[in-house]
C-alpha cells in the first residue's frame, strides 16, 4: 500500500469506517473458505498430484512465479476495475488452496490445528491494534517490506538447501513480520479510507480499497499460519 500523510481527520466518518472494515473482512473471509474448501478438495480427490507438483523444487518455483503474476494483475487493476479484482482475489485463493492441501498431506490434524487457533489470535490481536492505536505505523512499512524479501529470498534457497536451524529460525521472524504487518496494514487501510473519503474518490475507489485491503490482510493471516505450521511442525508433521 502506498505511504499516507499523517494528518489527523476531522470529524472522521466513524460509521462509514466501520461500515468498510465489514466489507474488507467479508471479503477476506471468503477468500479464506476459498482457499480451505480447495485445499479440502485436493486432498480429497487430487492428493497424488498435488503431491507429484509440490515436491517438484521447479514445479513448486513455478507455482510461486504465477502467484506473484496473479498479484501484480491484481494491483494493476483494483481501482480501476475492483469487479475484475476480486475475481482475482478468488482465483488468488484458489491457487492458495493447491499449497493448503500440501499442508493437509504433511502434517496431522493437531499441529493444523495449534497454528490455525494461534494465527487468528494473533492476527485478531495484531488487527486490532493497528485499528486502535492513534499513531501512524507508516515509518514501519521500508523494515517490513525489506524484511519480507529476505523471508522470500531466504525461503526459495531453503527449498534446494534445505538447513532445519534456517529453517526454524526464518519460521520465527516471518511469523514477527507478518504479525507487525498486520497491525500495518489495518492501520494503513483505516488512514486510506479516511482520505479517500475526504477526496471525494468515489464508489468504485472505495471499493477497490476493500478489495485490496481484504487481499493483504488475507496474505498476512495466510502467512501467520504458514510459519506457526512450520515451527510447530518441526515435532508434528505426518510422515505416515
């Protein structure tokens, strides 16, 4: 998201914030169910070659390629055509999905379960914060974004050098980005609705910002999850 001024709104349109939030998070939640209900069908009816693709280091690079493609498109065309994209928030989650069904192959229902409940917690607490506090976390966003390109960079050689101290370790620090992240990007999105509103932007702005922002937030929490999965994981996975 981009940088925002720190300008204190009059009068905000509490209301209408909230009102907002709602549909951000609608959106998010159906990505979510999205992406659980694919990844439940997978390894229902495709674990083999789902198998087969993600144990592949190319297969699973390439996979990772149209992911991020899906993700500039995405950005491309949220303001201008927020219909377009949630389409392809939904397609996103779909392919989330395949890398979710991975998930229920490797690792017993108990360990799901532990970094599931501990994702929404923090997540929620972290959310929660970021929409509360009165302080803009703007000066976060170049620590943050550094940090997620050395978790990115770090993960993708990890995949050919597998280390489990590397491993645990990058576990550990995404997990605390990924939660400040939230707190970012709940506040970012709060200070972008009030200025959209005092603008006059418009409908279709507003509701690109929704689609966008329920994107990002579903990113954060996905990801919560994935690294709480690996460190509780490393005692857990199925091997059967």
């Amino acid at each position: 998201m981009d940088n925002y001024n720190n300008r204190r709104t009059v009068n905000p349109d509490t209301a209408g914030l909230n009102k907002f939030f709602v549909k951000v998070y609608q959106y998010m939640a159906m990505a979510l169910l999205v992406s659980f209900v694919t990844a439940y069908i997978g390894v229902k009816f495709f674990a083999q070659q789902i198998a087969a693709i993600f144990t592949n280091p190319i297969m699973s690079l390439v996979m990772f390629a149209v992911m991020i493609g899906f993700v500039y498109l995405f950005s491309k065309r949220v303001y201008s055509n927020p219909g377009a994209a949630f389409g392809m928030l939904m397609g996103y989650s779909v392919l989330n999905g395949a890398t979710f069904a991975v998930i229920g192959l490797s690792f017993d229902v108990a360990t799901i379960g532990m970094a599931l409940a501990g994702a929404t917690a923090l997540f929620a607490g972290m959310a929660i914060y970021g929409y509360t506090t009165k302080r803009s976390l703007a000066s976060w966003r170049g620590i943050l974004f550094g940090a997620m390109i050395a978790l990115i960079i770090v993960g993708l050689l990890n995949i050919f050098f597998f280390n489990s101290l590397v491993y645990l370790v990058t576990a550990i620090i995404g997990v605390i980005v990924f939660a400040a992240m939230t707190a970012y990007d709940m506040n970012t999105l709060k200070s972008m609705y009030f200025q959209f509103s005092e603008s006059g932007a418009g409908a279709t702005a507003e509701q690109g910002l929704a689609v966008s922002g329920a994107l990002n937030l579903y990113l954060d929490f996905v990801n919560i999850f994935l690294y709480l999965l690996q460190i509780f994981g490393l005692g857990g996975s199925n091997n059967d």
